[in-house]
C-alpha cells in the first residue's frame, strides 16, 4: 500500500509541476513583476501533496528586500519556504544540474553559486541585482545541509551582502530557523530524524522515495527579530550571533518549547 501511495504522490508533483511551469514561463514573458506568485502557490501545493503541516511563528520581515538566512536540513526545505516566503534561493551550483529540480529552480530566479570562498565574492554582483530589484534572498550559510539536530558553522563569506547598502541603507537580515519536529503528531528524534534531514552522500530519488512512504511531517519555521550589520563589530560576528539564536531556537522547537 505504502507504495502505492508514494507513486501516486509521485505522480501527483510531476502533474501539479507539469500544470504550472506554462503558467510561469508566460509570467517571466509578459507580467515578471509577479515572478514569485506562481512559485509559491506552486510549493504550497507540494507541501499538501508531500503531507507537510508547516506551523509559523515570529514577525515575518516585510520590508523588500529582506536577506533571510536559514539553517539547512533537507531538500524539503524548499517547498516548506517556498510556501510562506517569496522570493529567490541562493543554492549550490550542483543543483541547477539535477534533472526536473534543477530547471523548475530556474523558473523561481534561483541563483546559483559555488560553495568555495572565491567564488561567492564572485556572485555577490548578481545577489546584488536581485537585492536592488526588491528581491528576498533566502540563504543557507552552512553552505550544506546538517542531520536536522545541531547546526553546522555559518560561513561570515555568506553574510558579505550584508556590508552593502541598499537604496541608502544596510540590507536587513532575518533569521529563521527551520526545525522538523513531528511525525504523525511522534516527536522526531536523533533516531527518526534521518526520515528527513538528507545528509551526507545520499542518493536523493531515493531519499525521497523513502519519505513518501512515511505520514505527515510537521516543519516549522521560526522567525526571529531582523538585524543590520550596524548591529555588530563584523560580518563575522553578526553570522555567529545569527547561528546562536537559531540554534538555540531549534533546540527548543524539538523539545517542544515555544521562543521566549
């Protein structure tokens, strides 16, 4: 039965995709102003189809353009994001290669990017575009995904965007944590969290193979009180200060505490 469902599921995404990605071409054609509207209906619908209740707390930021920095689980991430946010994705330069993700990212202005230090001094230009278009950037500053329990270091080459002003002003920048913290309403756990968080060398099909056959996920996402580099000393300590405050946050939404 399990199978059965996660091929109908399966098939269900390719459709909803299949049905959307026209509608999306015409809009970069004809109404670009609009670009993230169709994305985010897009992932909103992905995330029903893949069973994940998202639950949102904080003040979502709603001055444009906003960076919104984020811890890194899962390729679930995405759609979870996606659904409540708009705007673009900063994503490593492999994924523009994986077949079906890779282009459908393109249709959401992702911008994608090496991982190595030189390298993201490079794309600061085109980060810079999107900025002064009005665009939410949204960051993962681990530069990879982590096991969805501790938090990898942020990298301060990331937050180099933050020493720029936008329209006369440094660019805001809102912390987020994202925590999966239940399956079929059980409490995720270091055993079970692995259902989720895609780690290390994993085939990804398969990785998503596995979870389309588990219940419903709760993910949560965390919004904490924006900053400006004029808050700190450096880039690098307002990066640091930045994965505190998510870490701890995703401490307390895996235990159930809500944020003080």
């Amino acid at each position: 039965m399990s199978n059965i469902r996660s091929t109908l599921t399966a098939l269900a995404a390719l459709l909803w995709a299949a049905l959307l990605v026209p509608l999306q071409l015409i809009v970069l054609l004809f109404f670009k102003q609009h670009r993230y509207k169709i994305p985010q209906f897009f992932h909103a619908g992905l995330c029903r189809l893949l069973r994940v209740k998202v639950v949102v707390s904080g003040e979502i930021e709603e001055s444009r353009p906003t960076l919104f920095v984020i811890n890194h689980i899962s390729w679930l991430d995405i759609p979870v994001i996606g659904k409540v946010l708009q705007g673009s994705f900063v994503a490593k330069k492999e994924v523009e290669g994986y077949p079906l993700v890779g282009p459908i990212s393109k249709l959401q202005q992702t911008i994608f990017i090496e991982r190595s230090r030189p390298a993201i001094k490079g794309h600061k230009g085109e980060m810079q575009e999107h900025l002064e278009n009005g665009d939410n950037l949204f960051l993962f500053p681990e530069g990879t995904s982590s096991n969805g329990i501790i938090i990898q270091n942020f990298k301060s080459a990331y937050f180099g965007l933050a020493e720029r002003e936008i329209n006369g002003h440094h660019l805001k920048v809102q912390p987020v944590t994202i925590a999966y913290s239940r399956l079929n309403g059980i409490p995720l756990t270091r055993g079970t969290m692995s259902i989720v968080a895609w780690v290390g060398d994993k085939e990804l099909l398969s990785h998503v193979w596995a979870f389309l056959k588990r219940g419903t996920v709760t993910a949560e996402l965390r919004f904490h009180p924006p900053v400006t580099i004029d808050d700190y000393d450096s880039r690098k300590t307002l990066a640091s200060d930045c994965q505190l405050t998510i870490a701890k946050s995703l401490s307390r939404a895996l235990t159930g505490r809500a944020e003080p």
